[in-house]
C-alpha cells in the first residue's frame, strides 16, 4: 500500500509512520496541503493519504476532486479529543486515529480503509485450475482479460498475477472505465495539460504514467467509447501516450491486464468494440467461474469472511453451524462473491449465540435464506467432494502438475500447438520440447485435429 503522510513529521506523526512501514506501507511525505495535490497531480500515487487533523482536511480533498483526484484520508492527531475527531470525520476523513500511535490499530485502519490486501481464498478444483494458469504467465509481460460474471473476482486475480509478476515491487493502478464519464476517461488515463480544457489549472499525471514500470488495470474495458480505444490501442502498440493538450508523445512501461463482464467477441460483431484493440488485450484469457461453479469455495470464503468482519467489528469469533453451512452450499449465489462477502458480514452482526446458526445469514433485502432444498445435499456433497478433489494436488511435483497443465491446454486447443503456446504464456519451441520430452517417456500428447491449424 502506498500512503502519503501530510504533515509536520515530528514527535508522534514520525514515531506512527514507522509503525505503517513496519506494517508493510510505502510511505512519502509532504508538509502541507497544496504540496499533497500537488505530488498527486504529479503521478505520485497513493492508495491512502494520513493527514494532521489540525490542517484544512476539508480543502484538501475538495482541492482533490476538483481534478478527480480520489485518495481516501485518515486523520491523525495527538490530543484531539472526540470534539476534534469528530470535525476531522465532518470534513471527510474516512477514521481517526489518535497518537501517540498504537501499531494494532494503525495497521488495523491501513487495512481497512485502502482494502487492497485480499488474499487469495481458494480450494475448488476449477478456481485452482485458473490460479496455475495465472501464476505460468504472471511473470511475462503478455496482455491479459480477466472476463467473468460480476462479483466474480476478477480484480482480485489481475492484484495476484501483479503479484506474482517481475513488476510486483512498481504501482498497481486499476481505473474503473465504466464509473468514469465518457469525456473524463480520457484525461483520467493519460493526463492533460495546462490551459487542455477549462479546469485544468495545472499539469496532470494519467493513470498510464502513474503505472510506469508496474500494472495498469482497465476495469469493464467494454465501457469504454470507440474513440478512445482507438487512443488506447495505440498507447498499447506503441508504449507511448499523448496527454490531453499535450505537443509531445510520452513513452512508457506497463503491462496492460483488462477485465470484462460482458462477451466481447458479441461486442465487436455488434461494433461497439475493436476487433483489433480485443486481439491486443487477449493474449491471454482468464475465465473466472461464477462461485456456484465452484462449490468447493463456498465455505472456506465464508469462513474467512467470518474471521475477517469479526476481527474489523471487535466481535467474537464464532464458527458457522452446521445447518447454516447447509444454507450456504444450496444458495445460488448470483452476486456471487461480492453476495457472499455482504452476507457473512451482516451475518457477524446478527449473530448472537455460540454460533453463527442460520438464521443470522440474511439476503440482501433482510429476509431469510430459504429452508435448505432437497438440492442442498447434492450441493454440499459436490462441495465436499471438490475439496478432496483439490486435496489431490498436494504430494504432486511441480513437474507433473506442469504436465497435467499443458496436455489439458492442448486437448482444449484441439491439438493446436500455437493456440495452446499463446494460453500458457511459453514459446512455441518451449511447448514443442516439452511434447518431446512427454513422447519419449511413453505419454500420449493430443495431436492436432482436422481443421485445427498447428506449429507441429
């Protein structure tokens, strides 16, 4: 996480900086407000910006979104008292945190406020499949859609293969295309001028600049205008991008990952998307199955949600019934994660017993999951069973779970060697030998079937 301190770093503001870089924080520091926007404008981002309540915390975040510019604050501050709290969460600071600084809660607050540790939670077979796919071509700089239902977690796995990627140590910078107004977008991805257009009082860094040398997420990319994928396809060929009433072309270094709820291919027959701009971000794709199609995560995603909105609530841990877990396992989940996650926090909420029995676990409308249905035993069993089933990985070698890999990447390519070569993220000759390697030692490897073009 990267945090911005803004402020006099002296006494306690220093000693609780250092609790947030022990926590795992990149911090920077600036001493006033105007040099806060000012770094901000200038690329230098932050996921989080902790702030001296005595300052205009109010000004700053309206100085902020004057330029789009939306940066969480938490105020900080010694002998505050709750008048001074208070004013601080008035003028928009999301907490408050008092000094001298207590490390739990400093790191407590960091965490709950940016939200950008998700861990990765999962154990059905069909999820695994995906993270092997994922964690084979993090470490190249291939363009990657992420395309399932929405609520999937789509944006968690892009944070992952970011993470598992040669530029895990530079900026992860996701924009939400679809939440941005189309004639805002394009000054928001690759920045403006002074004087491009009224408002803009002052250089501004885009997003594609503030991502140097990291990942840039484009968020539902299918949002986005036919005018600007032009623009942004040309920043992807290229690796250069022109500021919004720029006179010069700005070269830069990412990688570009993509996310879509929506069929593209559909998109461009309808014309509302680039063929040529898909081609581009799908060299590889990454199918999220909705969570109804992977049974096997259903409770341990409850279980940790449990663990986690107990701990941020100050509420005992409780474990979840048994009929609960039922209830949990026969439920169709359509908001699929994002669903399940609302569900187990109001769920810690309600509960009030040993245990978090069903009755706790409301939908979205309040009401009661339903009786579990006659399904539900179907249900937990294929649950279960996609648990032992993910079990089986354990004990092989990265070798053979590599070989396992690459012949169902073929069988699925119908035997085509480049198709399947561009999905693992390898070189043709890599696949090829690795085939070689697999003949010679008596393996069957699909061969490729009539119609299906090959690099044999």
């Amino acid at each position: 996480m990267r945090l911005l301190v803004v402020g006099k770093l002296n006494g306690q503001l220093s000693t609780a900086v250092k609790m947030a870089m022990s926590a795992g924080a990149k911090v920077s520091h600036v001493e006033t407000i105007a040099a806060a926007t000012h770094a901000l404008r200038a690329g230098q981002g932050a996921d989080l910006m902790m702030v001296d309540y005595e300052l205009d915390i109010e000004l700053l975040i309206a100085t902020n979104e004057a330029e789009r510019i939306r940066v969480p604050v938490v105020a900080c501050g010694v002998g505050a008292g709750a008048a001074g709290a208070a004013a601080a969460i008035r003028a928009g600071a999301k907490e408050f945190i008092p000094l001298p600084p207590d490390a739990e809660l400093i790191a407590a607050v960091l965490s709950a406020v940016a939200d950008d540790n998700r861990p990765m939670v999962v154990r059905d077979p069909a999820m695994q499949a995906v993270i092997t796919m994922a964690d084979q071509i993090a470490p190249s700089d291939a363009s990657i859609l992420i395309t399932g239902e929405s609520g999937v977690g789509k944006e968690v796995i892009a944070r992952h293969v970011h993470q598992k990627s040669r530029r895990a140590s530079k900026p992860f910078i996701s924009v939400n295309c679809a939440a941005i107004p189309e004639n805002l977008l394009e000054s928001e991805l690759f920045g403006h001028e002074k004087g491009a257009f009224t408002g803009a009082v002052a250089r501004r860094i885009g997003k594609f600049e503030e991502a140097n040398g990291g990942t840039l997420l484009l968020d539902e990319i299918s949002e986005m205008d036919a005018r600007l994928q032009a623009k942004l396809l040309r920043a992807i060929q290229e690796r250069e991008i022109d500021r919004v009433g720029g006179a010069k072309p700005v070269h830069v270094d990412i990688r570009i990952l993509a996310t879509s709820n929506r069929d593209l291919a559909q998109a461009v027959r309808e014309g509302t998307f680039r063929e040529d701009l898909l081609y581009r971000l799908n060299v590889v794709n990454l199918r999220i199955p909705s969570l109804r199609d992977r049974p096997g995560d259903v409770l341990a995603l409850a279980e940790f949600f449990v663990r986690k909105y107990a701990a941020a609530n100050g509420a005992p841990e409780r474990a979840l019934s048994a009929e609960a877990k039922r209830r949990l396992a026969s439920h169709r989940w359509p908001g699929n994660v994002r669903e399940l996650e609302n569900a187990m926090h109001r769920a810690v909420l309600m509960a009030s017993g040993a245990e978090i029995e069903e009755d706790a676990i409301r939908l979205p409308d309040g009401q009661p999951f339903a009786a579990a249905d006659p399904h539900a035993r179907a249900a937990q069993t294929a649950s279960l069973a996609a648990e032992a089933a993910s079990r089986s990985y354990v004990g092989q070698t990265v070798a053979a779970v590599e070989q396992q890999l690459i012949i169902d990447t073929l069988e699925h390519c119908l035997g085509n060697r480049t198709h399947a070569a561009n999905i693992l993220g390898i070189s043709i000759r890599t696949l090829r030998n690795k085939l070689k390697e697999y003949t010679e030692a008596g393996i069957s490897v699909p061969a490729p079937q009539m119609g299906a073009a090959s690099a044999a």
